[in-house]
C-alpha cells in the first residue's frame, strides 16, 4: 500500500474546522480515482492515513503533498528540502485578507496554488487556479411533505427563515436578528430559525441576541435552536422556505450551497465565494452588515410566494451544474496528475 500512495493531503489540525471538513468530504471519493492518503490527527478512523513519523520512510518516488495550512505548507518544504523527498508541493486558498510575509513567502515556495473562488485569487499575488468547493448532493434534496416534516421537528406551521452556523458577530448572526425584528412584526405567518452553537467567548453575544428578541416581544417566533450533527442538516433546510447567510467575513462558505440543493432560495451578503454562488435567479445579495437591505431582500421573497419557488427551483439546477463535489475532486485529480507525469 506504502507505494501506492500519490496524494497526500495533510491535516495538522486536531479541532473541527472547515479546512479539516474539506479534507473529509474529499479524500475518501478521490482515493476511487488516485492513490491518496492523509496524515495528522483527529481525522475519522476509516479515512485512509499514513502516520506522520512514517512519511520519510516512504518508497522513494513523485508525490504531491496538498495543503491547505500555513503549517503544512511549511512540512511539505521540510520534507521535501531536508529530507530530500520527491514532493510537488500544491496549496489551496481559501482566504480573502492580505496574506502575512510569512504566508506570501511560503506561497512562492509551492508549485501549484489553488483558490476555492475568483474574490479569493484576488489575494494572491502569484498564478493559481479556481477550484470552487462542492456538495455531495445525494443527500440534498426538497422533502416530499415539508408540511410533514415540520410537523415530525416540532417546528411552527407558517414560513420559515433559517440561519445556521456559528453564532457570533464575524457570522453576521445579530445582523439576521435585527433584519427578523424588522421583518416578521407586519408578517405574522412567518418565523425564524436561528441554529448553532456560540462558543465560550462569544457566549454574551447569544446572550444580548436573546435578551433583543424577548425585548421586541418575538420569542415565539424568532427560535434560537442548539447545534445539530451534520448528518441531520438536511432536514433543517428541507423545512425551510427561505435562507440567510448574513456574514462579515468567510472564506468560502458552505450554507448556501447546501440550502439551495434543497430547493430553497438565499439571501446572502457579498462575502467569500457567496457572489459566485447565489445568481439574481436563485437569492439576493446584499452589503455585509445591511440590515435594512438584507430586510428588504427577505421581504420581496416573503411578500412573492411564486418569485420565492421559483429561485427554489433554480437554485438546485445551479448547484447541480456548478457545486458538486465530484467536480471539485475531478478538478483536483487532474491537477494531481499533470504534476506527478
């Protein structure tokens, strides 16, 4: 197997991030297609992995090393000018701020660079490739009795908004209550659903949120739900009839995407790759922090109930030509290859 490997795509990271969630959506469908493994820690058991005190006692031959961290970038030159191993050393950009000296210099150092969105590659100031991230979207899809559903979740009759991620200031979440507060009192039918979990430090965040809603006398209709594992996500956009991502800030971001594979439409801020996902057919974009615009944008969809199927129905014909994750990872085999011939 040692001499199978071609791809190694690290992950030094132990805590969950979105790099780490990439690197577990990928690895298992490109290993059908090329000889690929992981390396580092807290990665699933059934993942295919090489230890990292391993890596240089590997069969001497071409390999591409993929990272998608400073700190792997920084391995993959040890590995590959120290001890001198046969490594094509690829990076993947997902971020939009200016990159630290550090950063640009070990930039330079890789032979490839990848950017997961065109606002992206902007911040690179050497050449590098648009791959867009993708969704597996077998397991995206619109229910076949929404009604049922809501009724199986314990979730309001009426329409339903939804927010979900990280609640905290760089996730837009007060933004999206303050758009609700704005919205739902002319609009008693609709409610809110904000979902996610607010870490330790950002704990007086919720909390201010919370106290906000109680205060405009909406606690009934704007709910703040606990965190939920990723193989129950689906439901949660299939009960939807709108969705909102209203961050500051985010390097690519995922939200959208999925909720559009389940015919729902999307109102989303001009933040990471967001521009090149939601089209005037399938959502509204609107400037990060906007609550009056992001207001304005969930109401034309609340107040044109055709308008709003409609992008529905469009939004999962974009995704299905445009966001797959078997397109990412055929994108990213090709690559592998031309640089290990």
């Amino acid at each position: 197997m040692m001499n199978d490997i071609d791809v190694i795509a690290p992950n030094l990271k132990r805590r969950l991030s979105g790099v780490t969630a990439t690197v577990v959506r990928l690895v298992p469908l490109q290993a059908r297609r090329i000889g690929i493994v992981t390396t580092g820690p807290g990665l699933p058991a059934d993942m295919p992995h090489v230890a990292l005190h391993r890596l240089p006692f590997l069969p001497r031959r071409r390999r591409v090393w993929h990272a998608r961290r400073n700190v792997e970038m920084a391995l993959g030159l040890i590995l590959k000018y120290l001890l001198r191993m046969d490594l094509k050393l690829v990076f993947t950009s997902a971020s939009q701020r200016k990159h630290s000296a550090y950063s640009r210099w070990l930039i330079s150092k890789m032979d490839r660079i990848v950017a997961t969105s065109a606002r992206t590659a902007k911040y690179l100031s050497v050449p590098n490739q648009v791959i867009h991230h993708g969704i597996d979207i077998s397991g995206f899809d619109a229910p076949a009795d929404r009604t049922a559903l809501r009724a199986r979740m314990s979730l309001p009759r009426g329409t339903l908004i939804g927010c979900y991620g990280r609640i905290r200031h760089q996730k837009g979440t007060d933004a999206f209550v303050d758009a609700m507060i704005k919205v739902l009192p002319d609009r008693p039918n609709v409610s809110a659903l904000v979902m996610g979990r607010a870490t330790e430090g950002h704990a007086d965040f919720l909390s201010a949120l919370r106290r906000k809603v109680g205060k405009a006398g909406l606690e009934n209709r704007i709910l703040f739900l606990p965190e939920v594992g990723v193989d129950k996500m689906p439901d949660w956009y299939r009960v939807l009839d709108l969705y909102v991502a209203p961050q500051r800030w985010e390097g690519f971001g995922l939200t959208p995407i999925e909720a559009m594979a389940c015919h729902v439409p999307v109102v989303a801020t001009r933040v990471g790759a967001f521009e090149e996902i939601v089209t005037p057919q399938t959502g509204t974009l609107v400037k990060p922090g906007d609550v009056s615009g992001m207001a304005g944008a969930v109401a034309a969809f609340l107040d044109d109930r055709e308008k709003m199927q409609a992008a529905g129905q469009a939004a999962r014909r974009n995704v299905e030509e445009r966001f797959q994750i078997e397109d990412e990872a055929r994108q990213l085999i090709a690559l592998y290859r031309e640089l290990l011939a």
